[in-house]
C-alpha cells in the first residue's frame, strides 16, 4: 500500500499493544479488526519515537487529521486556545448592522480593514467634529450611505459592542479550557 499519512498506522515509543490510526484519530488496539484486516493487506505500521514527533509528522504531512488524542492536557489546551483565538478574529470581523441618523439602516464590514479605515477617518474629522458635504460611508452591499460624524461613531460604537461581546465569550470559553481536566473535556469546547 501506498504511504497516506491521513490513512496509516504509527507503532508510538515501542508500544505495540496498541496503534495510533490517524484515520480515526486515535489509537485503537492491536486486535481492531481493521487495523488487522490492514495489515493482511501487507502493510506495516511506521514506528516512531514519541507523541510529540508523531504529532509534528501529521501536522507537516497530514494537516487536516486530529492530533488531539496525541496530546497532553498542556498541549491540547494550547491548541484550542489557538483556535477560539482564530474563531474570536472571525466573529469581530463579521459585519454589523447600524441605522443611521437619517434612518437608513444596512450592513456595514467590520473586518480589520475597515475598522481602521473607520478609525483614520474619525480622527481625521475629529477637529471638525462633522463630515464634508456629501459624505456617505459605503455599505456591504456597495450602497452609498450618507453619514454624519455621529453616524462615524455609532458605527464604530456597534463595531465596539460587537467586539466586545466576542470578546466577553472568548474569556468564558478560555476559562472553561484551562478548567478542563481531560483532552476530550478540552476538544468539547468550541465557539
């Protein structure tokens, strides 16, 4: 057979009562039927030093398989604090919705981009404390808005709350991780 990483047999640190599968993430015994039914087929499993070399094999080789069965408490804590801070990026970077002060209400991009072009323009007005003639804020749908100055901070206002609520989530969530007190607690939490 030919080696697939994200479908194969590790031997971990000369235990060969058991075989890591990264098919199915996990180890299974060295009586599985399919990992025996595997190895009729011809196969042989790669022996390797440690958990921690097997996990930077799959994550270089196989990056979509779960390495979390592999982990230590530590290590998969780390891990999922890595991916809610992934997932706390993706919800401030959501789109809000504002009305405004002539009661036009649209979507408006929240990603980093345009939070800081928002941020550029609220201190480039900040001495006028308003807006030129005909200025608009450009909506989601590629709508032109007409927006006063305080219209430029009640979006930045909603942007704010909106971050601030991920924000507050995050805190629960890494709390929960770092009271977790098994790898599978661990993986359990997600945004």
């Amino acid at each position: 057979m030919t080696y697939t990483p994200s479908n194969w047999y590790w031997i971990v640190g000369g235990d060969e009562s058991q075989a890591w599968s990264s098919a199915a993430g996990t180890y299974v015994p060295a009586t599985d039927a399919t990992f025996a039914a595997w190895l009729a087929a011809g196969n042989v499993p790669t022996r390797i030093l440690d958990a921690a070399e097997l996990i930077a094999v799959l994550q270089s080789q196989a990056p979509g398989c779960s390495v979390m069965g592999l982990m230590s408490l530590a290590q998969a804590q780390a891990a999922q604090g890595v991916s809610l801070g992934t997932a706390y990026a993706a919800a401030c970077a959501q789109p809000v919705s504002f009305t405004t002060a002539g009661k036009v209400t649209k979507t408006f991009q929240a990603d980093p981009g345009s939070v800081q072009v928002l941020q550029q323009t609220l201190a480039g007005l900040s001495g006028a404390q308003a807006t030129p003639a005909g200025f608009y804020w450009v909506a989601a749908d590629n709508t032109q808005v007409p927006f006063t100055f305080a219209d430029l901070q009640g979006l930045a206002a909603v942007m704010l709350d909106c971050g601030w609520i991920a924000f507050q989530h995050l805190q629960t969530l890494k709390a929960e991780v770092a009271a977790a007190t098994t790898v599978a607690a661990v993986q359990a939490i997600g945004w």
